[in-house]
C-alpha cells in the first residue's frame, strides 16, 4: 500500500513540517540525557564476582581502567544451550564498539549467567570480540533485576524495570551503568530495562528510516520475526 504520492512542492512542505518536529525531538532527547548524567549515584557495597578468559574479576576490575562501564545483561542462563536470539541482534549491532567507548573513558561487557565455557562457544559461533564475563554466583544479576530466583520463577513474577511484573524467563535483558572515583569505590549510576534497551540497537534505527518502519504489528511479539543471524 502506498502512502499519498504528491508533488515535490508539497513533498518538501511536509518534510520541513517533519524536520521541525525531529528538532524538537532532538532537543528533547538531549534534555533526557543532561538528566540521566545528573543522576544521583548509589555506592556499590557487595562484593560481585565474575569469571573471565583470564580468570576470577571483580566489578572494579570490569572497568579495565577507564572510570565508567556500561553492562549489558545478555539472557544466557545457567541451563541454556545458547544465548537470547534477540540479544543476538543487539549483539550484531554492538560488536566492535568498545574500542570507541575506550576513548571516552569508557569499558563495555556483557554479563550472563550461563558458564563461561558456554559463553566463548557461543561468541566464537558468531565472531563476536566484545568482552564477555559469567557472574559468578553472586546476586549481581538478580539485584540488576536480569535474573528472577526459582521461586520468582515458579511464582510467575519478579520485580523487574522498577516494578513487579509477570514473568516467564529465569534470565532477562537489561543495561546497567557504574562509575569508579579515583579510590576505588563503584557507584551505580543508571539502569534500563525492556524497551529502554532500545537505544543499543541501531537496526532498528536503520529501519525507523523506512516508509515500513519496523513492521512488527500482527506478530504474536514484536520481535518474532528476529533469527539468531546463522539461521536466515
């Protein structure tokens, strides 16, 4: 189905009717992240452990020496066999981006819950070079609600993006923030959850371009149609 075809007069009128509202929506977004920088921090007072190539980490050494570190809870539990094929996707649009984050003092890493072993299997699968860690058997996942308890999960509801909720997967998507002073000390600083994850996947910003958009309605969920990149 076509969207109206009109001259290119009127065209123009209204793509400079729509470039107004892209302004404002810019200045919008911009006034949400000087909110969210601004953000008050929480000091980290656990001590969360994780497993990497290189062996047992702690969340200060997650950093790699910059003083912010962005988390991306990756839905890989303990049993599974592979990872999220959604987080797949966003993985495909992350890969390779932590070497710019470094300029700006910033690290990046997936976190998951599945063992180590499993993770690097599945990364090797598809080329993946962004870092990668397990959590260790702390509460790390399940205080960034990105895990629900066996009990959560017999109940049918965790408390997840600020709220509690239904829920039907030990292992949910996130992202987390944390900042690190010149002592030492890490602060949580910020944390997304559902959609708000969004905002790491720049295929769908590719497809908000086109006149189809994201072409999710009439799918049982929105992203149904989403494969892990070796199965299309």
């Amino acid at each position: 189905m076509l969207n109206d075809v009109v001259s290119h007069d009127d065209w123009l009128k209204a793509r400079l009717e729509l470039l107004d509202a892209e302004k404002e929506f810019t200045h919008q977004r911009e006034a949400l992240t000087r909110r969210r920088m601004a953000m008050p921090w929480e000091k980290i007072e656990k001590d969360y452990r994780f497993i990497g190539p290189s062996g047992s980490m702690t969340l200060a050494e997650l950093f790699d020496g910059h003083s912010q570190l962005i988390v991306y809870h990756f839905m890989f539990g303990p049993d599974w066999q592979e990872g999220c094929k959604s987080c797949s996707f966003w993985a495909d649009n992350f890969d390779h981006i932590p070497v710019h984050l470094a300029h700006r003092d910033v690290a990046f890493t997936a976190v998951s819950r599945a063992p180590l072993e499993r993770i690097e299997a599945y990364k090797d699968r598809f080329g993946w070079t962004f870092p990668w860690v397990q959590a260790d058997g702390s509460d790390f996942n399940h205080d960034y609600q990105a895990s629900f308890t066996p009990d959560e999960l017999a109940a049918g509801r965790g408390y997840y993006n600020y709220a509690e909720r239904k829920i039907g997967a030990s292992d949910i998507v996130g992202i987390s923030v944390f900042a690190k002073d010149e002592e030492g000390a890490v602060y949580h600083t910020y944390s997304c959850y559902s959609r708000g994850v969004e905002m790491l996947n720049g295929a769908y910003h590719y497809l908000d371009l086109v006149p189809k958009g994201r072409n999710e309605e009439g799918l049982d969920f929105p992203q149904a149609w989403v494969r892990r990149r070796d199965q299309y």
